[in-house]
C-alpha cells in the first residue's frame, strides 16, 4: 500500500497539482483528509497506543481520538502543501503567516557567527523554511537521504523511496545529506559565513547518539550537531512551525547558549537535554503537529 500511495503521489498527484486551480486542490487536500483517518486503520491504532503511552492516558480516552483525527488531516495536507510548494511562492498564495519572537533569531545572528536552529519533525516544517528563505533567513536543512522505512515494499525500496527522497530536495532547495563526507564541513561553512543550519533532533542518524526517556518511552537522539556548533562558536535557537498553508505560524525560542563540559559525553548530554525538554514540551502543546509519533 505504501509503495502504491507513493506511485500514485509521484506521478498523477504531481501533474493535477501544476494544473487544477488551487481552491479546487484545496477542496480536494481537505476531502482526502476527512477520509483519511477512516482508513488508516493499523497506522492508527498506532498512533493511538503511541499517543498514550505519551499521555500517560487509556488508548480509549476521546482526547486521544481527537488527536489523531487531526494528526492524519494534518498530515494530508502537509503532502498537498510539498505538492504545491512553487506555485504557492510564484502566485503569491501564502497571505495569513505570523513569525514569534523574530528577535530571538536576529539576536542570536547578531555576534555574526550565524545560529544553529533546534527542532523536531512538524508538518509545517518545509513550508516554513521555503518563507523564511523568501524572506531573508534561507537555512540548510540536514537531512537523511537514506531512512530506513519498514512499510515499504521492494518498488519502494527499489525506486520510489529515492524518487521521493528527491522530491523533497526539490521542495526544500536548500540541504545537505547525512551520509554526504562533508555533511559536517558544509554545516560549519554555513555557520561560520552567519548563516543558519537547522536540524531535527527526533531522529538518531547521527554517529553520536543519545539515549533517554521522552514521551513515556527510551528514545535515541542526535547529538552530533552539538560538536559542529561548538567548532562555530554559535548558539542554538528553537524552533517551533505549526498549521499549513492557509494559517501558517513560526516561533523562536530563547537562544541557547551551549555549555561547555570537559568531556565529550557529558558536553552532549548536558546541552542535548536543554533542546529536549523544550522540544517535549512543544509536542505536548501541539501534539496533532508532530510528525514522528508513529514513526518510534
């Protein structure tokens, strides 16, 4: 099923997407995502066994239902979002934006040794770093170009997972992968010019990874990037994107600046739990923005 939703995606999704009118693409985005939680029934008993070990709740509590009712549209129409990514800049379609605390990002860029932006996998990530680079904040995003994705079948595997892979490079423009030699090397070039790198910290691709509890459950994170903004000197500023295209808001948190230990472990550790418990917080706030409850 994934690799059909993929085929389906890839290919005629993409082409209705150049052609309709975007308010009937919208009408569409909006239809598909009020069948969709219907549907997906294995993802969402998932997702609701997810949500309340999270929760410290019972899988059968309605706000937990609620959730994941507006997980799955969220979801439906973060992929109309990528789908529509040109024409929404070219056509001028993103009116309702709203940016928070912009000071602390131009604070933290203020000592001229750029800012290396923390966060987790929202839905309104893409979208929101395609408007901060239209508007003066173009930001390298540090991606897998490789993830490991247990739903797919061997076309999937094969072809389409690489045919989405780019895809979404094409949505973002502005990346560098993981498994690239100098994935490390670009990021401190980037930082070291004044400019921004984000990572996503809800993911353990990174040779350095961190274990601990979050979310009711044991969980790995990157912690790799904390070496790189150690080299650049830079802070770290959090980072928060919820809605979609129609009412889009992005946040700033207050700029972290990293504390320094004698060890490497504990340098990780120490700083790698300040993003956390900002990130946790954010989900808990937001719970149907976040991307990765099923995915752990």
């Amino acid at each position: 099923m994934k690799d059909v939703a993929w085929l389906v995606y890839l290919y005629p999704a993409r082409w209705i997407a150049r052609l309709l009118p975007i308010p009937w693409l919208y009408a569409l985005g909006d239809a598909t995502a009020a069948l969709s939680s219907a549907c997906l029934g294995a993802p969402r008993k998932r997702l609701l066994e997810r949500l309340s070990i999270g929760f410290d709740t019972h899988i059968a509590d309605p706000r937990l239902r609620d959730i994941a009712n507006r997980y799955f549209r969220n979801a439906i129409l973060r992929f109309l979002d990528d789908l529509l990514m040109g024409r929404l800049f070219r056509e001028g379609h993103l009116r309702k934006v709203e940016i928070v605390h912009l000071n602390n990002l131009t604070e933290a860029l203020s000592a001229g040794k750029g800012a290396l932006l923390v966060g987790g996998h929202f839905f309104a990530g893409r979208l929101a770093k395609r408007y901060l680079a239209e508007i003066g904040y173009p930001c390298l995003s540090v991606r897998n170009h490789d993830p490991p994705d247990l739903w797919a079948g061997q076309l999937g595997l094969r072809l389409l997972q690489k045919r989405y892979v780019a895809f979404l490079g094409e949505v973002l423009r502005d990346e560098v992968s993981i498994q690239a030699p100098d994935c490390s090397l670009k990021m401190l070039a980037r930082l070291r010019s004044g400019g921004l790198v984000e990572c996503l910290v809800d993911a353990p691709f990174s040779r350095e990874v961190i274990h601990r509890k979050f979310l009711g459950g044991d969980a790995g994170f990157s912690a790799g990037f904390l070496q790189v903004a150690k080299l650049a000197g830079c802070p770290l500023v959090p980072i928060h994107y919820s809605g979609n295209s129609r009412r889009l808001s992005i946040e700033f948190g207050q700029p972290l600046r990293l504390e320094i230990t004698p060890e490497r472990r504990s340098f990780a550790e120490a700083n790698l739990s300040k993003v956390l418990c900002i990130l946790e917080e954010q989900i808990r706030n937001y719970p149907a923005e976040w991307d990765s409850w099923i995915r752990w």
